[in-house]
C-alpha cells in the first residue's frame, strides 16, 4: 500500500475548515472537501481538551490506524479532517473505527454499509 498523505499544514486545515462540510458523532467531528485529486489527503486535530501529550498522540495513532485498515472502503478525492472529541480519550481502537466508518457512511463516501 501506499504511504499515507496528509495535510501539512494550518492553510490546508483552515481551507477544509472553511468549507463548513462537517458531520459528528460522539467521539469524532469530520470535515471534508473535495481536493480534485486521486487521492485522500488525511489531516487530525486532537486538541488538549483530551487530555495530556502522551493521550493525545495516542488518539491520533488511533485515528491514524483506523482509517489505513478501511482506506480501500473511501472513496477517493477529497481532504478528510477528523477531529477527536474529549470523549475519545479512553476508547478502544474498535471504537474509533467504528465512529470513523459511521461518519464516512454520514457523508456517503464509504463503500460499505
């Protein structure tokens, strides 16, 4: 698989923001705007309302992991944010999966049902 393509910087997050495309759910809030491109671009906000550096870099590999195992299931072209709830700090990896596909299925951009 390839490597992962991400949004760098805070123009690229702020022009996802902008777009005010977003949908939410109880741990994950997701903007999402069309890049024109072959491929997703993946940025994540995990602010500190979460909790302290060492949780927060852990909901981030969380998310991270979460959509490489379903990025076969998006549909391409588009810059996805996804930004962790405070009540995501505690969770499963099988939870954050699941709130990511729920939302991807939210916006219609996901393969599976």
């Amino acid at each position: 698989m390839s490597k992962m393509i991400t949004l760098k910087n805070s123009r690229e997050f702020g022009s996802v923001y902008s777009t005010k495309n977003s949908v939410a759910n109880k741990y994950l809030v997701m903007y999402l705007r069309s890049n024109g491109l072959d491929y997703n671009r993946l940025g994540i906000s995990v602010g500190k309302k979460v909790g302290n550096s060492v949780v927060r870099h852990r909901v981030t590999r969380l998310i991270r992991e979460a959509y490489r195992l379903n990025r076969a299931n998006i549909d391409v072209g588009y810059d996805i944010v996804i930004v962790a709830r405070p009540s995501s700090k505690d969770k499963k990896c099988q939870d954050i999966e699941s709130a990511l596909m729920h939302l991807c299925g939210l916006k219609k951009i996901s393969h599976i049902g």
